[in-house]
C-alpha cells in the first residue's frame, strides 16, 4: 500500500500521512458513516414535513371573510369547553364560494370526530361530513366546500393528516387556526388562514401551508347581529336607542355648557375678543327653532298627540287580542265538557 502511494505522489511525507489515514478511516468505515448520517437527515426531513409552514412565501389568494363564521367558531369552541370543564381543540368546516382566485367564506359547521386514546390521532366522521355537507347544498346550493377550520396557537402533525381528509372533497382546501388565547395587547383579530402548497421531490408531494391575507365583508343582516352580541343580549330593543340618545343629550349639554362658560368669560373681559368663534356661535343659534313660533306649538302639539294615540291604540289591539284568546279558550272548554248550557256571552 505504502509503495503503491508512493508511485503516485513522489513526496514521502504525504504518502506516509495518506497510509496512516486509510489505516485509521478505511474506505469502508467512510461509506457506512456518509450513509449513517444521510438516513438521519433524510428521517429529520420525513418528521418535519408533515405540518411546514412557508413564512416568506405570499399567496395570490382574495379571501373575504363574514363575521358569521367567526361567531360560529367562538360558539362552537365555548361550548365545547364549558361541557369538558377545559380549553378543548375543535374543528368544523368552511363553507362559500370561489370564483377564481377569490374565496367569500359565507358560513361554517362543526365536524364530528374521533380521538385515539395515548396516540393524539384525530379522524374525520367522513359520512357526517357528507350528510351536513349535502344539507346544506339543498338551501345553499352555490355554496360549496372551501376549506375546514381549527382552534389552537400553530399547527401541528394532526392538521396535515386531517388536510388529506378535506382534499377528497376539495383539490387545495383553506385552514383557518383561530387563536382562543390571544395575548392582552393584541390588536388584531386572532384568525389566521392558510392555503395548501404542494410540490413533489423525488415523485413524492409534499405540502405544506402558506399565510394568506383577509378581508372583512359583512352584509346588513350580519351587522344587525353583530351589534346586538356587542352590546349584550340583556338590553332590550327599546332600552338599546333609548340609552343612545341619553348619552347623546349628556354630550349636547356638555359642549353646550362650554359654549356658555366661553360667553360669559368674553362678557366679563376673561377672555378676548375671537369673532371667528362668535359668529360660528351666532350661525349655530340660528339653527336652532324658534319654540315661540305658534306654527311650532301647533306641529309639536300634533306629532305629540299622534304618538299617544298610537300608544293608545296599540294597547287596545293588545287588549282586544287578550280577550278573544280568553273567550275562545272559555268556549273549547264548554263544547269539551258536552253541556246544554249556552256560553255566558
């Protein structure tokens, strides 16, 4: 071995340390090390590309969100929590409409599942899936499936295995990870959607998730609803305008006492003289109506009377309803009863 390195390289000292290197390192013991750690990155890389998300990479996706899903995720993960007495991981599924690369996500609804005891594996109930699925394409029959939603603070290796689930029934699905425990200075909505990436290495595909951008689109009716849940469902529909124009009068009389204490102040010689500020004080008077005006008295008299006999006959409609509901009540139970007697009215 020594001479058949030394026919190669003339130098003594480096066929001498070439020898001592392949008697330490055979060629052997190279190739089983190279090969040991190639099977370790290649297992690393099989563990960590079941749940991969790309930060740098930006979807083309439109997507506008109604408030009603949102609502129907805080519902369902507040129930569901309350029932288990802990924060428990939910799932449901996105409904809406894609036209293109824009996705309205109209609705949602829960998903029944199956949890393996010790292994944390999470399937699908795929026949309720398709039975809600079907019942809801009979009311709604452009909605269509879009995508699937969860609950948590990032994604694990569940939510690709529940992906592949969603995928039968849509080619790239949405995920929407709504966050129910947000930090104390957030200041944007915890939901968090994703769109499925697929690239195949080496003939097999893998996938992974990227960050989408949202919009918020909200019809009447949703606003209506929203604004009830904001304000709390204890108030009633009355008590609701009737503390806005409390709170509204409490704001005019403030600003009105400014208004005066300013006055006064420029009477007194407090402050000085700013006709900008007096005549916009002046113009602001003169809109108000004049209540001394007998055409006033006579139009405020007729709208007040109009409102009481409104009030008045309303509860007389009421009235009018209680009784007949009485009487037909007191006659079924006459003609039950088979007497001869006639009823007393």
């Amino acid at each position: 071995m020594y001479c058949f390195l030394l026919s190669y390289f003339p130098s003594k000292k480096i066929a001498c340390f070439l020898f001592y290197f392949f008697f330490l390192y055979p060629p052997s013991s190279i190739f089983i090390l190279f090969n040991q750690k190639k099977k370790k990155k290649k297992k690393k890389n099989e563990m960590t590309e079941h749940a991969t998300l790309e930060a740098d990479r930006k979807s083309m996706l439109e997507v506008q969100l109604h408030p009603l899903v949102v609502l129907n995720i805080s519902d369902h993960w507040t129930r569901t929590s309350v029932m288990a007495e802990k924060s428990q991981r939910v799932i449901g599924a996105l409904l809406g409409v894609q036209t293109g690369r824009t996705v309205e996500i109209h609705t949602s609804f829960e998903l029944a599942t199956d949890q393996e005891k010790g292994q944390g594996v999470v399937t699908l109930d795929v026949k309720y899936l398709e039975d809600k699925k079907n019942h809801y394409m009979q009311v709604f029959p452009t909605y269509d499936l879009v995508g699937w939603y969860t609950t948590g603070q990032s994604l694990t290796d569940a939510d690709t295995s529940l992906h592949k689930t969603i995928m039968r029934y849509n080619e790239s699905p949405l995920l929407m990870v709504m966050d129910t425990t947000p930090p104390a200075t957030a200041t944007s909505l915890p939901v968090y959607l994703y769109e499925t990436v697929v690239q195949v290495k080496n003939d097999t595909p893998k996938y992974s998730f990227c960050s989408v951008a949202y919009t918020i689109e909200s019809e009447e009716s949703e606003r209506i609803s929203i604004d009830n849940v904001a304000h709390g469902t204890g108030s009633t529909s009355i008590a609701t305008p009737i503390k806005m124009y409390r709170d509204a009068l409490l704001m005019l009389q403030k600003r009105v006492r400014v208004v005066v204490a300013y006055l006064k102040g420029v009477k007194e010689g407090k402050h000085g003289l700013n006709h900008s500020v007096l005549r916009e004080i002046n113009a602001l008077c003169h809109l108000l109506p004049t209540q001394s005006v007998p055409s006033f008295q006579a139009a405020y008299e007729a709208e007040y009377s109009d409102v009481l006999l409104i009030s008045y006959l309303s509860t007389l409609t009421r009235a009018t309803n209680n009784l007949s509901e009485l009487v037909e009540k007191h006659s079924n139970a006459y003609e039950k009863r088979g007497s001869g007697r006639r009823p007393w009215y």
